[in-house]
C-alpha cells in the first residue's frame, strides 16, 4: 500500500485504556527502535565485541489537534481518558496497529480553536511478561545475598594481603558507616536508634579487620554488614540510596597494590548490589511519579558504568606475572545481571507510577483554580502546597498566573 493509500484509507484514532475511541488530526511521525545489547571489551584486543538481541519497545511521539468550536471540550474528555492506566492502541496510517503506553502528555490551547497535543508513546506487550513464580524483593535479595558470598571467597581467595591493608579496610567500614549516618541526620525521629546499630556494626567489622591477616573471609563478611543495615531502616528510599551512593564515591582511591584493586572491587561491588536490592524495596510512598524512578534507575547505571571503568583501568595483563590482576568473572557476572534485573524491574513499577502532563493554561487564572482542576482540593491543603512546589509558583503568582503559562501535573 502506497503512502497516499494508507492516508487515505486508514484513519489515525487513539483507543485509550478505559475504552473511548479519538479521532484527531495528525501529522507524520517518527519510530525510534532500540535494542538490547551486550558489549564487551577485552584487555589485549582493540574494539568491543557487540552482541544484539531482541529489540526493546519502540519509542513513537504522536503530535496531533483537536480543532472546531469544541476543541476543549474534546481535549479535556481525552485528557480524562488519558488517566486511565491500562494499555493505548494506536491505528497509525505508518506504523499500524500500536498497542502501549503514553509517558508524557503535553496540551497547548495557544491557537484558540486548535488544541495540540504532543504525547510521548512508548511500545508495550500486552501480556504479564516475562511469566514468573518468583517475588522481585525476594528474588533481589537472592542475588545480593549470592553476590555478596562470591565476593567474600573472592576475597579471601588469595594469601596477598598485609599489615597496611588492615588499615585500609578499617578506613573503608568507617567511610560505609559515616555515608549513612550523615544521610539519615535529616531524620531525627529514627537517627537514635540507627546510630546505635552502626556503632555495633562498625565495632564488629573493625575487630574483624584486626584479624585480616588470619581470616579475610570473616573480615569481609563484617565489612559487608554494614551495608546490610540500611534495608532494616524504615525510611524513604531516596535517604538509603543517597548513603549507597555517598559510600561508593568515597570508595574510589588510588589502586595501587593488587590488595587495594580487590577491596574496591569487594566493598564498591557489596555497595552495587546493595543499592540495587534497596531500589526494588521501597516503602508505599516512594515512587510517587514515574521521573523518581527513571532518576534512581539512572544513577545505578552511572555507578555501575563508572565501577566497570575504574576496574577496567586498574586490570593488569597476565604476562605481567608480578602484577597480574582481572576482576573476578564470578562476581562480575552475577553483579552485571542483578544490575539488569533491577533496572528492568524499576522500569516495570514505572508503569505504575503516576505519570507527567503538562498543559498551557488558556486563560488567566489563579492557584486554587488550577489545582481544584487538575489535582481536586483536600482538607489539608497538600495538593495546593504540592502543585505549588511542582510548578515553582512564587507569592506573586497566588492570585494571578497569565495565560500560556506552562503547569504540570502528575495523574
């Protein structure tokens, strides 16, 4: 079929999830596919070694009006379908029958009678994919706890350590337990009680590593319990993942020795893990909109990506028979997987996740009438102060917001 048959004979209509079928104008369009790779890169040989498999879901903007005398009324009665969380399908005259899910919605009344709109679709399958008996939590926690035994018999897989690593270790629990300490100070209510474990933990792990020489195995094992504290926290997991990332970044020394290459490797890859186990553990209040979990996603993969670096560049080639070292294949695996698991997962809660619009006002306005439009009004007022703070609306604006001002909303 031509392209002039398929304008003709097939005509663009957007099915939302609760039923309701639209017909607006539309313009072109443009496909983004991208798919799932694996790249690897080898010590001794030049280039990376890319290996694809099956595409992701394609990213497809969608631009269309809605136009006539009625135009907002259409507009308002599809933005109203729009906050129905189950499945779009899209009849394109390019692209076909497309069935996800919108992640961005933006409205622009600029043009009086013309009402455009901009949504950012993403591809999705429509069944529960892929099948599983298993918990995210529980199975996350499988792998750290898999990862974290790899870990230690790494470490203590070789008799390579000395008096001055002793101190080293004990400067690396202390720098663990202060990442945390200082990201619960805010929260007073539970500091008290946090403070006395990390106290025990710290005092353990540091008689531990007085015994490094004649029992490594133990030594990181304590090392590691420190990290475990945060997932007995009832606290937000912004606060525990900031004290993840906190202790990675002051985990990053100078590797001189084959000792200090296999304590990074140990104690930042516990870090990873750990993170990612906290990130599919968060208490009912977190992940409120979908942005908190692409940043938390975004953050795990830039320390994972800058783990890899740094261990990639402290790697010493085995003809180099006195300074030999490789990070442990085991552990890299496991770690490398749990990251995917986890990233994948977060994305799934995204779908759950209160979703972003954005809408030019059409009119000049005032606060309380946005939010009783757009959020419903409360009690307590906590919309207002949220829809406040989401749209940066200062006290010059109470009372009066121009037309065309930008405001967004989360449904």
């Amino acid at each position: 079929m031509s392209w002039e048959n398929r304008i003709n004979n097939v005509r663009f209509s957007i099915t939302c999830g609760d039923g309701k079928e639209y017909f607006p104008l539309w313009q072109g369009g443009t496909k983004d596919t991208e798919f799932n790779v694996g790249v690897f890169d080898f010590i001794n040989v030049s280039g990376s070694l890319i290996e694809r498999k099956l595409p992701r879901g394609a990213s497809i903007p969608l631009t269309f009006w809605f136009d006539g005398s009625n135009n907002i009324e259409q507009s308002q009665a599809f933005e109203n379908s729009a906050k129905d969380p189950r499945v779009w399908t899209v009849n394109h005259p390019f692209y076909g029958i497309i069935k996800g899910q919108p992640l961005r919605i933006t409205r622009n009344d600029e043009n009086l009678n013309i009402t455009a709109v901009t949504v950012d679709f993403w591809e999705s399958i429509d069944v529960d994919y892929p099948n599983s008996n298993f918990n995210v939590k529980d199975n996350s926690l499988e792998r750290k706890i898999e990862i974290q035994q790899s870990i230690a018999e790494s470490f203590s897989s070789k008799d390579l350590f000395e008096s001055a690593d002793i101190v080293k270790l004990k400067e690396t629990n202390l720098n663990n337990s202060s990442s945390f300490t200082n990201a619960i100070s805010e929260n007073p209510s539970i500091a008290d009680g946090v403070f006395a474990n990390y106290q025990n933990a710290t005092a353990r792990a540091s008689k531990s590593a007085d015994n490094l020489l004649n029992n490594s195995f133990d030594a990181i094992v304590q090392a590691q319990a420190l990290l475990e504290i945060p997932s007995r926290i009832e606290t937000s997991v912004d606060v525990r993942l900031n004290g993840f990332k906190q202790a990675y970044n002051k985990s990053k020394t100078i590797l001189n020795t084959i000792s200090d290459k296999l304590l990074f490797e140990s104690n930042s890859g516990a870090i990873i893990a750990n993170y990612a186990n906290a990130s599919v553990n968060p208490l009912d209040s977190d992940y409120q909109v979908i942005t908190q979990i692409q940043s938390v996603a975004s953050d795990l993969i830039a320390i994972y990506s800058d783990y890899l670096a740094t261990l990639d560049s402290a790697s010493v080639s085995i003809y180099d028979t006195e300074n030999a070292w490789q990070p442990n294949a085991i552990v890299q695996s496991q770690l490398y997987d749990m990251v995917v698991f986890t990233v994948a997962n977060l994305f799934n809660l995204g779908f759950d996740s209160q979703q972003e619009r954005v809408v030019y006002t059409e009119k000049e306005t005032n606060l309380i009438l946005l939010v009783h439009r757009y959020l419903g009004m409360d009690v307590n007022d906590e919309n207002l102060e949220r829809f406040r703070q989401i749209n940066q609306i200062k006290m010059n604006e109470n009372f009066k917001i121009r037309k065309g001002r930008k405001i967004v909303y989360y449904v």
